[in-house]
C-alpha cells in the first residue's frame, strides 16, 4: 500500500490491543474507502498480472518484487520503482536508486538472478519473521485467500497500540480480529484491512487518502 514520504504521527489514544477500535474504523468508513478497499488488492493483482506480462516475468515473482520493495515506500513509489527494476532485469541492467532500505534492495536484486519456484519464493522475501512483507505477497498474488493480513503500523494503532513494533502475538491479534470482522462481513479479511487502514490513515491525517503504508 502507499508508501513515500514519512509522516510523523502524534500517538492515538486508544486502550491498548483494544477489540474495538478495528471493528471502529470497519464501521465509520466512507463509502469511497468500503468501495476502494475491497477492489484494492484486485487492482493489486490486476497491476501485477499487468508487469508479468509486459517483462515475461513469472507472476508470483512480480508479486514478491512488489512485496520486498514495499517497506518505507508509498505505493505508488512502490509501483513506480517495481516497474523499474522490471525493466532493468528484463534489459540484463542493475538497478539503482531504490528507496527502500538496502537488505531489501539486496532481496530484490537475488529474487530475480534466481526466480525461485512458487514454493520456494517465500526464503526469499523474508524469514517467518518478515510477517507483513510475506502477508502482502500472499494478498497480492491471490487477493481471494482468506489465510493472510497484512498488518502494517496503521494496522496496529487502528487497533489501540501506540508502539509502532509489530511483533508476532501483536500480528496474530490483530490477524484474528479482522479475519472476524470479515467473517461477520462476508469479505476477505485483506478487503477489511484496506477499509481500515484508509479510515486510520485519512482520520490521523485529516484528509482522503488512497490505501497505502
């Protein structure tokens, strides 16, 4: 999702891990963020369908490319720079000037001098331990699956915490309360996410934004 310029947030005042504060912002999205956030991970996917063919580069590569570069970039940086680095890769050229951190860089940069079959193109995203990364993989390349969420630091203050650190029992608390409100909703858990997270992000910074990180 989107991901640019950094913004500095004063904390939200929230109970802590509260239940309610996801199911808060599920509730008081706009129509406009209902409608785009339960397409955004089909155009997601549709965008990667797009490069896939346009580079002749496997899908679920291009979803993992998308994934590794995402950290500290906007989406449409992210787009922007996965379209890049496409073509760099595609015309034997290195590829420079990314904006995400270096290990990720240097994941990007190993993913496609290998092009690890499907089952295998997890190792190269990240350990286990690179949940979001690995759970935005999953909901771009297959944005039906129910199994996956993407939770991100506005994931974890939509739901009452004010440290940024995502830890495993913070992923899986999370995980659970919008898989439950999917579950209530009749969407997939990655289409709640969305709504959330343009109602977290438009409420703290004031203004319509479209999905991002």
């Amino acid at each position: 999702m989107l991901r640019g310029a950094s913004v500095i947030l004063a904390p939200i005042i929230m109970p802590r891990g509260s239940t309610m504060s996801i199911q808060h912002y599920y509730d008081t999205a706009t129509e406009y963020q209902r409608d785009s956030g339960i397409q955004w991970y089909h155009e997601a996917h549709a965008l990667a369908c797009q490069y896939a063919a346009t580079y002749k580069a496997p899908l679920h590569i291009v979803a993992a490319l998308i994934s590794i570069l995402s950290p500290s970039v906007s989406w449409e940086r992210n787009l922007v720079e996965a379209d890049l680095t496409l073509d760099a890769w595609r015309k034997g050229k290195e590829f420079y000037g990314l904006s995400t951190y270096g290990p990720q860089i240097m994941k990007a940069s190993t993913l496609l001098a290998d092009l690890p079959a499907v089952d295998d193109v997890l190792d190269y995203i990240g350990t286990p331990r690179a949940l979001k990364t690995r759970a935005f993989y999953h909901n771009i390349l297959k944005p039906n699956d129910p199994s996956h969420v993407t939770v991100d630091r506005w994931m974890l203050r939509a739901h009452g915490y004010t440290d940024d650190r995502i830890t495993k029992g913070k992923y899986v608390d999370i995980t659970n309360e919008v898989k439950r409100i999917a579950l209530a909703s009749g969407l997939v858990p990655c289409q709640v996410q969305a709504i959330v997270w343009q109602n977290i992000r438009s409420s703290v910074e004031d203004q319509p934004v479209l999905p991002g990180w």
